[in-house]
C-alpha cells in the first residue's frame, strides 16, 4: 500500500512576494462602537471580482444551506508586569545569599503546559536567569523560571501566596495582549471588544478576529435564515503571529498551536461535505485547525475527512496547498509578509489577494484585529 500524497506543489516562495503598501492611518487602533458595524469586501475566487458590502448583510451574501465554523477561544489576559524578587544561588556555601533587584519584568503568557505551569515571554530575558522569582501586585501571585527554551520561551511556575488560586489573581492582574500595532494600552473595554460573543474556552493569547465582527443580534439573524453554525477551539498563539524573518516561505518554522474538534462538530462539517454545502470557515485559525486535521485523517488513513479529539497544530500553508475541508473563508485582513497572508493567497490566489488588498486600502478599509473582514468563496 501507497504513502497518501502530501498536498503541495513545491516550489520556493519569495517572503516579499507577500508585500503590500498601507497608510498607517488605517491600521484600526479601536474597534467600532457596534461589532457588526465593519465593512465587508467580498471576493469571488472564480473570477477575482470584488464587491463592497458592510458586514450587517452577510445574511444575505451567503446562498443558503452554509455551514459556518466558528473558534470559540477564549483570550485570557496574558501580559503581566511584575517585579524581580531576587536570584538564589545554588551553591551550598551560599544557600542563604540572596542579591536583591528591581526592575519591571513583563511575562507573555503564550501556552500552559500544565496546571500552573506555562510557557512565557519574558523581558528582559536575558537578565533573568533559572531560578529568578518575579512577584506581582501586591506580592500575592509570584512565578518562578524553570527553564529556557527556544525562540526566547521560558517555562514559569505560577503560586499564590494567599487563598486564592493563581489563576484568579492571573485575570485580574492580567492585561488584554493587544498586538503590538495597536500603538496604545490596553483599556478595560478591551476586555470585552477583544473577546467574541461566543468565547469559551480560555488559553488564546490573541483574539480569533475574524469572529470579532459577530453580535448577539447578527448569530440570531444567521439562525433564523437556516445557516447552520458549530464551534471548535484553536488556542490562538504564537504559531499564528510570530514574524516571517527568513527569505522565503519555506524557511519559515511555525509555532504549534492547540486545537480541539469535537465528535460532534466533525460529524456536521462531514455531513456538510458529502452534501455539498459550502464549510465557510470563520477566521483563519478555524482553515488550520481543520485542514491540519484533515491531514491527519489522510495520513491514518481513517477513510474520513477529520480525526476528532485533541492535537496540535502545525501546519504551515503555503501556495500550493490543495485545501481539504473549507470552501469558503470570513478573515480580517492581515499583516503583510505574515503566515496569514501567505495562508488566503493560497486558498484565492495571491495576485487576486494581493488586488483585493489594493483596493481596500483605496477605499480606505480599516485593517487587523479591529478593522474590517474580507469574505472569500
């Protein structure tokens, strides 16, 4: 029996094939007073025409009978700032010694081990060695650095001093992680607007965008049209933002991330499939938690699209890539020279991309995490 084809064509791809220009005035700084508020581009891969809708009339885009996919993580606030309490020494002549510092010390949640235990960001990194304790608030949550990782990871063991439980004082002396071009501080609203309507499930550090744009009001409207809808968790970290520094694509190491599909939501984006009803995947982090279990199933020869459960994400989407499981997409737009752009080029084409993206900044869309969506069908 034959290995299952890996679906790439392969070929080198230029990172600054993936560029583009923006004003700096439209990269969004704020969400809009109302979520469904945004504007829409939609884009037809067949024929790579685009039409300027607002996102209020994506009921009635959509042709009926789609089954949306939605990722309920939720973001937990993951930059803490705190201050260092001092390095031990480990020699048994100067057990007692004990050098005290100061200094802010930021920590960046970015995945949890297990437990209490997580691995972090820490600045400055270099000044904080294994073994450094870092004491926040009021000394009532502290977390001390086992150990040093690659890329800059530490992994820290959070304790509470008092009753309550770490996690608890982790929320409350947390800050939302906004992105870095959002050039201003967290505000407590941001608690709220940087979450969707449909968050459950905590460990994302950054917000599944694309869902962003969802109310209460707009979930209702797609239910009363018939449009089926269905959740999984992807726990959006750094495999998602970090940086493209290399030359090309390809060169490229991506950050696994957590995902979980349930029994449930398999069966239906099955049942849809072999109906032919368009999956439309709402944000990106939903095309990699599906394709990278429909890659599974493929290679465990399981004689089904998705393998159910719990795993890891790693997978890198390149141009090329033969899309397994989504028909359709619901995404903000994205960083140029990033994995995410690299991702729907793939799925539309980079020239048709990479047009759509000109023209909204003609039309003056707002761009990223708070800005407008693109849907791609």
């Amino acid at each position: 029996m034959t290995s299952p084809r890996v679906r790439y064509t392969r070929f080198t791809v230029r990172t600054d094939e993936f560029d583009y220009r923006l004003p700096r005035a439209q990269i969004a700084q704020r969400p809009l007073p109302q979520r469904d508020a945004s504007r829409l581009l939609l884009l037809e891969r067949s024929t790579g025409a685009t039409t300027d809708f607002r996102f209020a009339q994506l009921p009635d885009l959509l042709r009926g009978g789609e089954l949306l996919v939605f990722n309920n993580a939720r973001v937990i606030p993951a930059r803490l700032f705190g201050k260092r309490a001092g390095v031990h020494s480990q020699s048994p002549s100067r057990a007692t010694a004990k050098e005290h510092l100061s200094g802010i010390v930021e920590v960046l949640l970015t995945r949890q081990v297990a437990g209490e235990v997580w691995e972090a960001l820490v600045r400055p990194g270099r000044k904080l060695p294994v073994g450094e304790r870092i004491i926040f608030g009021e000394g009532e949550l502290e977390a001390e650095i086992l150990s040093r990782g690659d890329l800059g990871l530490r992994t820290v063991q959070f304790s509470s001093r008092d009753e309550d439980m770490a996690q608890k004082h982790m929320e409350r002396l947390g800050h939302v992680p906004l992105p870095p071009y959002i050039e201003r501080q967290d505000e407590n609203s941001d608690r709220e607007r940087y979450q969707t309507v449909f968050a459950k499930k905590a460990g994302a550090i950054a917000a599944p965008t694309a869902g962003l744009h969802f109310s209460q009001e707009m979930m209702a409207r797609l239910c009363e049209k018939g449009i089926e809808l269905c959740e999984l968790t992807l726990d959006v970290g750094l495999g998602t933002f970090q940086p493209i520094h290399s030359e090309t694509l390809e060169q490229h190491v991506m950050h696994a991330e957590q995902y979980e599909i349930s029994e449930e939501t398999a069966g239906r984006i099955m049942a849809a499939r072999a109906a032919k009803r368009a999956v439309v995947a709402i944000g990106t982090t939903v095309v990699r938690a599906l394709e990278d279990s429909a890659q599974h199933a493929q290679k465990e020869r399981t004689g089904k699209l998705l393998v159910a459960g719990k795993s890891e994400a790693r997978i890198f989407i390149l141009p090329g890539y033969k899309f397994l499981a989504v028909d359709a997409l619901l995404t903000n737009f994205h960083l140029p020279r990033s994995t995410l752009l690299a991702l729907v080029c793939s799925f539309a084409g980079r020239e048709q991309i990479l047009a759509a993206y000109r023209h909204a900044v003609d039309a003056e869309y707002r761009f990223y995490s708070y800005g407008d969506c693109m849907l791609i069908r």
